[in-house]
C-alpha cells in the first residue's frame, strides 16, 4: 500500500522503512515498533505519505491521512514510525495503527499522518512512510 502520489520527474522520492516480521491478527498485547532518523530537507512543498509491502488494507470505514504541503527548509528533521495494535473496541482487533511525525528539529513544528491497516496474513513486511518532492 503506497498512499502518495507520484513523484516529481526531477526529484527522488525518499522511503524510510522497516522491514519486519507481523502477524495477521496482533492482539493488544503485541509490542509497539519504532524507528526514526534524521534527514536534511530543502524548502518547498512534499508529500508525506505511509508506505507497505506486501499490500495491506486500512481499516473499515477509516481514512489514511496523508499530507501534501510546504515544509519549511534548510533544515534538519526527525523522522519518526510507530506501528502498534490497536483496539478501539468490539472489531477493532487484528488491525495496527501506523503513525508517522516529521518534527523541524529547529522550529519544533510537526506534520503527522497515521492508516489503520488490517495485515492480510503473517509474514515479513516493509512499513514506514515516504517524502515526495513536488518541486
């Protein structure tokens, strides 16, 4: 599952990925992953955008939230994935939340975006999110 949008004929696309071992129905209990890194970004305007392979589905009756806009450059940020169980309640089990931040490590501002994805079976997986320059 890519929620993005295609990339600039000039610009690369970066991922920042995992690679990981999941389960198809994780119950609460089942550990929140993370991973982060620093990147220098330029000014202008990017999409953020999840990222999974093999396929995934979202959730029923949820949205991925994405972001498609100008981030401030010249600066250095953290790029932040978590991915962990969730239960919202009677149907909600065997689904994961993955949510991303990217925090300006200079200004302190933060765009986020979190999918709530059902894993069709057990298996190794890459997950985290993606920058598309738009410039």
């Amino acid at each position: 599952m890519s929620t993005g949008t295609a990339a600039h004929a000039e610009a690369a696309t970066a991922l920042n990925l995992k690679n990981q071992y999941l389960i198809a129905n994780p119950t609460i209990y089942y550990p929140v992953s993370s991973f982060e890194r620093e990147i220098w970004l330029d000014p202008g305007v990017y999409g953020f955008f999840h990222w999974v392979k093999p396929d995934v589905r979202p959730m029923p009756g949820k949205t991925c939230y994405n972001w498609l806009g100008k981030l401030e450059g010249n600066a250095k940020y953290r790029w932040h994935s978590d991915l962990g169980p969730i239960n919202f309640g009677p149907g909600s089990q065997g689904y994961y939340i993955l949510y991303t931040r990217l925090t300006n490590l200079t200004t302190g501002s933060i765009r986020d975006i979190e999918c709530d994805i059902l894993v069709p079976a057990d298996g190794t997986y890459d997950w985290g999110s993606g920058l598309d320059p738009h410039f």
